[in-house]
C-alpha cells in the first residue's frame, strides 16, 4: 500500500518538531519529576514542555514508526526488512553509540575525564548495557529508541501474522504482554511495543488519518490541558500522556498548515535522524560549557534551558551540510543512507519511523 502525499507531509512536519521537542526534553540540569519542581514561572513552563508536551514525542514516533513498516508491507519480507534496518538502524546506533562509548572510555582512561557516564572500572554488566542497552539504557541514552526498534523490527513478522488475520487480538496481546510489563527487559519502554502495534494495525486497516483532522482545536485544547495539569498538580505518572499525546498531536499539527511553521519543518525534516542521535552528547559537551562559565559570568539556567537546544539543533545542521559536501558518501552510511530522503511531499514508506527518534525522552 502507498502513503498519499497529504500523509506523507504529516509526517515528514511532525518528524523535526517531535525530535527537536526530544532535544528539548533532554536538556541537562532540569528536574525530571512534577514534585520536585519549585513554583516559580520557569518551573511551569519547563515543566508543562519537559514533564508534559515533549514526553509525548517518542509514543508518537514509535507509533508512526509501525505505520510506515506495516504500510509498506515489510513484515512480509523478514530477509529484506532485517537487511534494510540492519543499515538504516544498525549501523547508526553501533556508529553513534558503541563507537562513542568506546571513545569516551579512551579518553577517560587517558585523561581521568568522565564524559556523559563512568566507563572505567566498571562491571561488564554495566559495560554490556551502556554498548548495547540490553537491561538499561546504552550510553547514549536517547537512542533506546533505536534499541527498542530494533527489537520491535525483530518481532514485526510475528506481530504482522496477527496484524493481518485477528488485528483486534494483535494489539491486546501485546498491550498484555508488553503494556503490563511480562516482557521484562526485553522492551525499555513498554508503550513503544503498544503504540508500534496500534500503528501497524493503522496501516493494515487503510484508516483514513487525515479524518481526525476535524478534531484539530479540541484535540490541541485537550493536549495543552493534560501538558499543564502535570506540573500544577505535581502528577509524576505521565503514563496517561503517553497513551493518548500520539492521537492529540496527530491532528493537533493540522492546525498548523498554512503558517510558516509547516515548509520550515518540511525543509528541516531531512536533518531529523542526525540531530536524534547526535544530539545528547553535544548538549553535554554544552552543559560542561555552560557551568564552566557560570562561575565568572551570572548566566540564568533558564537562558541555558531555552539557548542549549537551540544552538545544539543549529550546530548539528551545520555538520550535517559540512559532512555532505566533505565526506558524503561515508557520512550518509553512518546515518542510515537517509541523506536526501526527506524532501517535502515524499513518502518512505520503508523508513520504518527509524528517521525520527527516535529512539528519545
């Protein structure tokens, strides 16, 4: 089955606005709890974005990423799926998460300096999880989500057998394994395995998504009181965001079209996969910059909060148009061969949501 182009916009305009709201959602020094927050006007607003809004980013991505899977139909070619995720997928996350793990224990050993987590002297237990994720999250801890993907990608075949003869069953089957958590360690998080089926059984049943469109204002109004109630209510269980942020900001985004918002984000979709994976570790390298020179210049966390992913989404889109034209060819193999993909009104029905990231927050 194709994706129509009005579709494939949606997606290619929600791509860079979910995983900018990740870099957001992953700015250092915030409070990660509603009741920890003080009752200052930065602590709302941080909190209604980084405790509400952009929590719902992952969901939303996983659940497109199941989408774009089961729409085009590669769960019925298992051998071209696992080669195809092992090059858009694999090696992205061996790239830019075992090789920088690597990195910064070399530079550790050398230099006595911890970059991100403490590699040395560790057990291999901790070294086994910060390579590969297995029990906790890799040390590039965003890209659990390509961790968890690639293990949904493992079970599509599987999950696509229900999918297609008993959808119903499908979803509550793994809502049951997966949303009760008996899967144990196998999934991260256990929404993603939820939302990755809903989004398959989307595809499977030729849904018209764009219906919900009509819903955009109550579905907008809905989110931003959900978002907010976090905060002023101290609600540290977001688990009823999560479930239900992808079906708000599906049409939500609708509300968009017309503005300037919508060609900037078609433009900027391209750069989403790179700025994912790439970003947790310069936003520390930002960080380190930041406290350094707070001890002789007064800067307010608040200016980090908002500037810190700002210039960490312009610095990656700079590397991005650098590597291009300096090493294209390698560059494009380290992100997945996605270079030049994303142009506006195309759709990539075999991207498998693996573009936005991912994998995370």
């Amino acid at each position: 089955m194709t994706i129509d182009r009005e579709t494939a916009n949606r997606i290619a305009v929600l791509r860079p606005l979910l995983i900018f709201g990740v870099v957001f959602l992953h700015v250092p020094g915030q409070v990660d709890q509603a009741s920890l927050l003080g009752h200052g006007w930065f602590d709302y607003l941080s909190g209604f974005f980084q405790l509400g809004l952009f929590r719902g980013t992952v969901p939303t991505l996983t659940l497109i990423a199941g989408f774009l899977l089961y729409r085009a139909g590669l769960d019925l070619v298992p051998g071209k799926l696992y080669r195809k995720k092992a090059r858009t997928i694999g090696i992205p996350f061996l790239v830019f998460n075992v090789a920088l793990a690597l990195m910064a224990a070399a530079i550790q050993a050398r230099f006595d300096l911890v970059f991100m987590r403490d590699l040395v002297g560790v057990a291999p237990r901790d070294w086994i999880n910060a390579l590969f994720g297995v029990k906790a999250v890799p040390f590039n801890y965003p890209l659990y989500f390509l961790r968890d993907l690639m293990v949904l990608i493992a079970l599509a075949p599987l999950l696509g057998w229900f999918l297609r003869r008993r959808p119903l069953v499908g979803v509550l089957l793994v809502a049951l394994v997966f949303g009760c958590g008996f899967d144990g360690w196998l999934i991260r998080r256990d929404s993603s395995a939820v939302m990755f089926a809903i989004g398959g059984w989307l595809a499977l049943a030729d849904r018209d998504l764009l219906a919900a469109d009509r819903l955009a204002v109550p579905a907008a109004v809905l989110l931003v009181l959900l978002c907010a109630a976090l905060p002023a209510l101290r609600i540290d269980d977001n688990t009823f965001l999560v479930y239900t942020a992808p079906f708000l900001i599906w049409p939500a985004v609708a509300l968009l079209r017309g503005t300037a918002l919508w060609p900037l984000a078609l433009r900027m979709s391209k750069y989403s996969f790179f700025v994912f994976v790439a970003h947790a570790p310069l936003q520390e390298l930002l960080y380190w910059g930041y406290v350094h020179l707070r001890r002789t210049v007064p800067i307010p966390y608040e200016a980090f909060w908002f500037l810190g992913p700002v210039l960490t989404i312009g610095i990656l889109v700079a590397v991005y148009h650098g590597a291009m034209r300096v090493a294209p060819r390698a560059f494009n193999a380290v992100i997945g061969a996605r270079a030049g993909k994303a142009r506006p009104g195309e759709a990539h029905a075999d991207d498998a949501g693996a573009k936005a990231l991912s994998r995370a927050g």
